[in-house]
C-alpha cells in the first residue's frame, strides 16, 4: 500500500534565521575573555600605582619636551647632552617656582589656622539651618542606638589627618621617589630619540604597516604635543588672568592662587571648584564683610565659566574635544587608582590615548568611544 500523499508543511517556509528574529537584540563584540583582560587591565593600574605614576609622568613630560631636545640636535648637540640640559632647566623652573610660592604658602597656612575660629562664627551663621538639621539627625541617631542595659564604654577612633604632601603623594620620602623615577626615565625617553616610541607602534601594528611605524610616531607626536602645549597654554593663561583679578579685588599672594587656579584647571569639572573653595576661605580671611567675600568667589567663577565655554572651545578645537561622559567616568577611574596625580592626569592621558587609538588601526573604535 503506498503512502498517502500529504500536504507540504509550509510553516517554517521563509522564516528568517535565528540571529535576525528580533533585530533589536544586540550580539556583543566582544567574548569574556576579552572582559577579563579589561579588568585585569585596570586592576593592575591600580595595584602597580608606585610604578606606572612614575612612568606615565615622564611619558608626558616627554611628549612636552621632545622639541627642545630635537632643536637642541638641530644645533649639533646630542640627544643625551641635550636631554640632560632640559632636565636640568626643569628642576631649575621647577625649584624656582616652589621657592616662591613656599613663603607666600606658608603665610596663608598660618593666618588661617589663627583665624580659624573667627571663619567658624562667619561661616556658622551662614549655615545655622544646616546645622540645625545635623543636630536633629544625630539626636535620632543617638536614640535609636541605645540598648537597654549597655553600658560599656564605646571606643574611641581617632583618625590622623596627614598633609598636604601626604594627600598628594604620600610623604616626602615617595614623593621625592617619584621624582627620582620619573626625571630618570625621562632623561632615557629624551637620550633615546624616537627608536622606543617606534618600536612601541610597532607592536600594536599590523605585520604590513610596521614599516611606518616611525611616520605614525611623528604624528602622534605632533598631535600630543599640540595638544599638552595647547591645554597648558590655556590653563596658565587662566592663571594669570584669575591672579591678576584677585590681585585686583585686593586678595593678598595673588600670584598663589593664579598659580592654584592654572594647576587645578587640569582637573575637569572638580578644579574650579576647589579654587573657588579655596578662594573663598582665603577671602573670609581677608576681607571682614560679606560683600566682597562673594564678589571674590563670583569674579572667580565667572572667569572660570568663561575659560570652560569659549578659550577651551576657541583654542582647542573639535579635534581635542573629549566626549564629556568618557570624559568622567575617566576622571573617576583615575582619581580612584592614582588619587590626586591621577585626577590631574586624568584629560591628558585620554586624549593621548584617543589620539594613539586613532592612529592604529585596531584601536579605531576606542578613538570613536572618545570623541566629542
């Protein structure tokens, strides 16, 4: 008996693959080992700190000061003689400034720790609703902490505030380790010319574009140090037209908080607002009304907002221009694995990462991932 012929099952006729049933469903680019790697990436910045600051500083230092050296070439001066002598005019600028800046330092440190409790009485009627609040709280908290029929003695912690050096770096004794460290591998950056920085985008090359490793060197140098000399151009501008307005609203050492307000500028979002702050309790110092003491603060802002919306914009470009969100999440990630150093270094390094990821091709999409 022969089968009966049937119909042909159609309902799978025609019926897309799997992979293109929802096209809103996206497939991820790339596997877990590769998220791995990331995280272990970051957690190596962060545990290798003492040696990666270092390094870091003396690879910026030596985009900054590659020029000098190769004119100093251009002079028939070789390259290590060379480097050794803009080393040297460093520390020189370097000492030079920190000498002048200690007396004026040194100065403010003690007015305000003698005035301390008369900033307390300003800044207490300002804040006398806050303070309310706080009172309220910790009565709560207080209550709702007692248990019936405990009486034993709480201990007590006590918590050992550190400098200013410490804040920054950790101590004299690291800090002066972190110079040693850097200016070394620096002086070997600048004695070595470009043979270290070839071979480096010679690694992260394709095997047919290794031969011009040397041409993407020299862009990438040209690119990066326009950019460290443009962002340190605009923000020591900054600080001069802020010194010069605090000298003029009558603040006394008008050349330190120029100085503070060109170096914390390299902080994105948070520096000038640690200006401001430290500006303003400068003012409560100084002047014994209110009126000026906000007049102080504002100019300050003003001129802040002014160099953030129009002179970075101006002088930069869209080509420097970092995307504002990877902008800070990499602030974050840099103050929560280097501190301050890394908080300061935070714009430089992304946008000498952007501008290396934009030369080699395996990197394009992290370039595209920081731009503006």
């Amino acid at each position: 008996m022969k089968p009966v012929a049937t119909a042909k099952d159609t309902r799978g006729a025609g019926k897309p693959p799997a992979e293109a049933a929802d096209p809103r469903r996206v497939r991820p680019a790339f596997n877990p080992v590769t998220g791995l790697f990331v995280l272990a990436c970051l957690y190596t910045v962060y545990f290798a700190r003492p040696v990666l600051l270092p390094l870091t500083l003396g690879l910026i230092l030596d985009f900054l000061l590659r020029p000098a050296v190769r004119a100093l070439r251009r002079w028939h001066l070789p390259e290590p003689a060379g480097a050794a002598l803009v080393i040297v005019a460093l520390l020189g600028g370097i000492t030079f400034g920190l000498y002048e800046l200690s007396g004026p330092a040194s100065d403010w440190l003690a007015r305000a720790s003698r005035s301390l409790p008369q900033v307390e009485s300003r800044l207490r009627k300002v804040l006398r609703p806050v303070e309310k609040v706080t009172q309220t709280a910790e009565q709560v908290d207080k209550l709702a902490s007692v248990k019936p029929g405990a009486n034993a003695p709480v201990p007590e912690v006590q918590v050992r505030e550190g400098g200013v050096g410490a804040a920054l770096f950790g101590g004299t004794q690291a800090f002066l380790e972190l110079a040693v460290v850097t200016l070394t591998f620096l002086f070997f950056l600048l004695a070595s010319g470009d043979r270290f920085r070839r071979r480096v985008i010679a690694l992260f090359s394709a095997p047919a574009d290794r031969g011009g490793a040397g041409d993407i060197s020299r862009e990438i140098e040209k690119q990066v140090s326009h950019y460290l000399y443009a962002t340190t151009g605009v923000n020591a501008a900054f600080g001069v037209v802020a010194g010069a307005a605090m000298w003029l609203l009558g603040m006394p050492n008008a050349l330190l908080w120029g100085v503070i307000a060109g170096v914390t500028s390299f902080i994105p979002y948070l520096g000038g607002l640690v200006s401001a702050v430290l500006i303003g309790l400068a003012a409560l110092l100084t002047f014994p009304e209110t009126g000026p003491v906000v007049t102080t603060v504002l100019v300050f802002l003003v001129l802040d907002t002014l160099k953030g919306y129009i002179l970075v914009p101006l002088v930069m470009g869209r080509q420097f221009t970092l995307n504002p969100v990877s902008l800070f999440v990499g602030l974050i990630f840099w103050w929560w694995a280097w501190g301050v150093p890394g908080a300061l270094l935070a714009v430089p390094l992304m946008a000498i990462f952007k501008i290396f990821c934009e030369r080699v091709e395996p990197l394009a999409p992290l370039a595209k991932l920081l731009e503006a």
